[in-house]
C-alpha cells in the first residue's frame, strides 16, 4: 500500500534525525506538486528548526520507495509525485481481502429486547455493528457476531403478561413483533398499570426459570425477519435465561470478590450489598463504588454486563450451543442447555450499543482489569453512538411514538420505485431495483457520519441520487457497468497513452485498502463510506470531463491502447464500488 510504505520510510528518516515518529501520509491538495504529502510543522518544536528545513533535511535522508518518482519540499510540507507507471499499474491490480491474522474479535450488536417489533433507533447499531463486523473480516480478522436475547428482562415480561391479560389473539394480518409490541404499548398506556405489577412480577419469575421461552422465540422469529430484511449477519444468539442457569454471574461474583476493590460494607448508604472500588481503573469521579449486589441480593445490571464479558473473553465457562431453527439464517447457533459447551475465548470484544451506555461499559472493562486482565481491558472497545431523529423526530417505543424499521423499509421502497420509475422507464426489473436503492439508502445513512455525532434521517435526502447518500454510490457503480456491459472483449492497455485525467482516477481507486484498514483500526464504517463518496466523485469527475466542449474521456471510443487502459480502470472502479458497498452490508445494482 502506497500510503503505508511511505510512512515506513519517513519513519526510518526520521529515526536517523533522532525521532521515533510515524506522521500520517495524506492526499496532496490539488493545487499543490505531487500525489501525496505529509505535514512537518509539528515537529518544528521537537527538532528545534523551521518546519521548511525539516521538510529539506528529510527528502535527502529518505530512501525513497521505487514507486515514487521524486520528494518536493513544499512549505512545511513533503510531498511526493508517484511514478505514471507504477501508480497505473497498481490501479489496475485486483483487490483482494488482507491475509489473515490470529485472535478472535467478537462483536455484539443488535441485541433488541424481545418484546416488540424493531425501531428507528435500532437500525443505526445494526448498521454500524453489522458493517464493522464485514470490515474487520476483510481487514483478515475472525470475526464472531453475537446478537443477546434478553428474554429475562422486564420489557418481554410486559409484553407476555399483557397478551395473556387482554386476551389478545393473533390473526396473522401482521408480523407479530408488531402485534405483540400494540399490547406492550397499551399496557403502558393503561390507568391500572401500577395494579398490575403482581401479574408481571409472576410472568417474570417464569422467564427467569426459562418456563416461556416459545413464547418469546415466536417475538424473535418476528425480529429476525426484519434484521435479514436489513441483510445483517449473526453467528450466536445467546439467551440471557441460559446466562442465568449457566451460574455465570455467580462464577464472575468469586473471580471480583478476590479483588480487595469489591467488598461489603457494614455502614453507610451501601451496607449490605457487595461494591466495587472502580477508582484506581476510572479516576475523576465523584462516587467511585458501584453496586454489583444489593443488600437484598438482587444483582445489578453492571454484574450482569461483567459477567457476560468475562465469558466472552474466556474467563468463565459454561454456555451450551446448538444449530437454531429458522427460515433466514442457516448457519446460526443459540445457546441451549441441551447444547454443546463452547466458550468464544475473544481477545478483543466490540460492544455497539449507544453513547448512554459508556459508564457501564467503561465499569466493564476496569472489572477486567481488576481480576488482573488488563490487556483483556484494553480489547474491550465500546462502539458508542448518539440517537437517531426521523425526520427530525425523536422516538420512543414506550410511548408508542416510534416508526417500525419494517415501516423504514417499506416506504424507502415506495419512495425508490418512484425515482427508478422515472429515471429508467424501460427498467426490466424496477421492483428488484428499488429494493435495493431503498437498503442502501437506509444503511449508508446510518454509517456515513462519525458515530457519536446525532443523525437526522430523512428518506428525500437519503434517496438522493446526488450528494453523500448510498443511492449515489449504486448509481455510480450501475455507470461502471454499463460500460463494461457494452465494451465485450479487450486485450492490453498502453500505459504510455494514459493522459492526468487517468492518473487521478488511479490514485483515487490506490486509497482503497487504507480506507478499509483505517475503517477496521479504528472500528468505525464511516472512514470507508467517506471514501466511497470521494471514489464515485472521482469516477463521476472522469465520465463528465470536457475539454473545447467535448467529452474528453470517451471509453469505447478511445484509440486502442487507451481504450484498454480506460476499460481496465473503469473494471477496477466497478470492482472496488460494489466491494466496498459490500462491506457496508449495501447491494450494488447493475441497471438503475
């Protein structure tokens, strides 16, 4: 990789100049000599000169990759020119996925209650958990994805309780979880509800005994329809009923109580219920004791959350396996005591689940620590991110003022039908084509911006065919191919006919590999879909350019050499487009 190699080399220069540094290498701006650049003024004050003799004193100690053609001192700045050559050459190679490397990184995303049908708010960790986990596995990670079934909680007791007190009876009309969700809602909405606890309490005592579980998979089964719809992935669902017949809190309990940080204290506001002392893992707060156990002995959600991590991260076992009957994912497993013992073992977990929850999480990772695994801490990453508006809305299923995910997806399609319709009458299948149109509109908005930033989705600007939206990036690939549709057979290119216009679009299809390695280091999707934006404006950049008021890339028509040479990129453009829309969990269309 390109980028990389230069970093490499800087790094050694600069290590020759008594720094041990490793400046990141970025896309030289375009009115300015060369491809790429790297900025040397913060090292003005480490190495005491001007950052323009830093850039001069560094082009004479670099060993220059072969690949480029020369360093150019610009300012405070270095930036190199690649050689033709080599830039087309590597353009034009296939992408392959990086070698694989040791460690498994298990990602939990999803995870909805089982008590109702999926909301807006849950299609942005589908995305980004479901992305990320794409990512990470092209990046040569195993990757393991964990969607936990929380059949023991609350929300699903309240859904069962108030199907069976309002003698409420399917009739088929509509999936369930929308069904069953209208009777949590109701129960919600119900004068009485205060005088109904004792009804739920007794459902949730069943669940816990793992007594209602049909009851609940038939919720699930509901859900896992729309999540396929979604084209999100899962390798385990794990029941938090099986977490608790399993004793896994129980064994993570003894692991913390051998930490002189989790004690129990005989006076003040927490006498009587066992606390942890999360002061030397999470300094500056106010209150640094956590609750793990009441005095009463009800266990907290924190223990909960520690003890599922330490099974993740192998330091508990006790979980059981087996294949999990369903119509949409044939490989899936789900925990059962009836099952095979396994234990994932992960050295680096990925927790997608929003910015409210990164107390919690960060109490996670220091109870790692405090059993005296604090590399384990250290592979414990949060992905944390804000709320999602609809149409400027914000949701909340409670309240029943939310919009169904399946409600999303079909008004994105309606939506889709409509622009394909009238953009491409004759298209021969519009129906199958606005159904992607609408999925890529919908993921791409939940992954295009940095997540801890809020998202407003709204369908008429998702659905754009122009600007930063998913249906953008389809279009620019359906461009590609009809091309390559139309081109037939071609033989070699001729580099030496290449013209600048062909040298840019190279070095734009170049990023594409550091784009996935930045998107998997830093387990965000965003970086890959900002570069799948950048790609199609370059490419669209390319098809459009004129020159005396002619196109001044014509592809079929081009003389032979050039004509090669302009296929072989616009076949690695395609190429590169519909793999990267992949990796974001978004089909690419051939015709829109």
């Amino acid at each position: 990789m390109v980028r990389r190699a230069l970093e490499e080399a800087i790094h050694e220069a600069l290590k020759e100049m008594g720094l041990e540094l490793k400046p990141k290498v970025a896309r030289a701006p375009k009115d300015k000599p060369g491809d790429y650049g790297v900025p040397l003024f913060a090292l003005a004050k480490e190495l005491k000169k001007p950052p323009q003799a830093i850039a001069q004193e560094l082009k004479e100690r670099l060993k220059l990759p072969p690949f480029v053609e020369e360093a150019i001192p610009v300012g405070g700045y270095l930036n190199f020119r690649l050689r033709t050559e080599a830039l087309l050459l590597e353009a034009l190679k296939e992408k392959k996925p990086f070698p694989k490397r040791e460690g498994l990184v298990l990602i939990e995303h999803t995870s909805v209650n089982p008590n109702k049908e999926l909301h807006v708010g849950h299609l942005r960790n589908i995305a980004l958990g479901d992305a990320l986990a794409r990512i990470l596995a092209y990046a040569g990670r195993e990757v393991l994805v964990l969607n936990y079934i929380d059949d023991t909680g609350r929300q699903a007791a309240e859904t069962l309780f108030a199907l069976r007190h309002y003698g409420l009876t399917w009739d088929g009309k509509e999936k369930y979880d929308h069904f069953a969700g209208r009777a949590y809602v109701r129960l919600h909405q119900d004068p009485d509800y205060e005088r109904l606890q004792l009804g739920i309490e007794e459902v949730l005592h069943a669940l816990e005994r793992g007594e209602l579980r049909e009851e609940v998979n038939r919720i699930l089964l509901a859900q896992l329809a729309t999540m396929h719809a979604l084209n999100a992935h899962y390798d385990l669902l794990v029941w938090e009923s099986d977490i608790v017949r399993a004793g896994l809190l129980g064994k993570a309990l003894a692991l913390l109580q051998q930490s002189p940080y989790v004690f129990r204290p005989q006076e003040g506001k927490y006498a009587g219920a066992l606390v942890m002392d999360a002061s030397p893992f999470i300094p500056g707060l106010e209150d640094p004791h956590f609750v793990l156990v009441r005095s009463g002995g009800a266990a907290t959600y924190y223990a909960k959350d520690i003890a599922f991590q330490f099974w993740k991260m192998g330091l508990l076992e006790g979980l059981r396996f087996r294949p999990y009957e369903n119509p949409f994912y044939p490989g899936l497993r789900t925990s059962a005591p009836e099952g095979e013992a396994y234990t994932p073992r992960a050295r680096e977990t990925i927790n997608v689940i929003d910015v409210r929850q990164s107390h919690p999480q960060a109490l996670v990772r220091a109870a790692l620590a405090l059993v005296g695994h604090p590399e384990l801490a250290q592979g414990a990453f949060h992905l944390a991110y804000e709320t999602v508006l609809l149409e400027g809305k914000q949701m909340s299923g409670r309240k029943g003022v939310a919009v169904s995910v399946d409600e999303v997806l079909e008004e994105a399609k309606r939506r889709a039908l409509a622009i394909v319709e009238e953009k491409n009458p004759e298209h021969p299948a519009k129906e199958e084509a606005a159904a992607m149109v609408a999925l890529g509109a919908i993921r791409f908005a939940m992954v295009k911006t940095e997540p801890k930033k809020q998202i407003d989705f709204r369908y008429s600007e998702a659905l754009s065919f122009d600007g930063d939206t998913g249906p953008y990036i389809q279009y620019a690939h359906a461009r590609a191919h009809s091309i390559l549709r139309k081109a037939g057979m071609w033989g070699e290119p001729d580099l030496a006919q290449a013209t600048p216009y062909e040298r840019a679009l190279a070095l734009s299809l170049l990023d594409f590999e550091e784009a996935v390695l930045e998107a998997a280091e830093e387990k965000t999707p965003h970086v890959l879909a900002q570069y799948l934006l950048d790609l199609s404006a370059a490419w669209n950049a390319y098809y459009n350019a004129k020159e005396g008021g002619k196109a001044a890339t014509p592809v079929l028509t081009a003389p032979k050499g050039l004509r090669e040479l302009r296929l072989g990129l616009v076949l690695r453009l395609q190429e590169t487009l519909k793999l990267g829309l992949g990796l974001l969990g978004i089909p690419a269309p051939e015709v829109m």
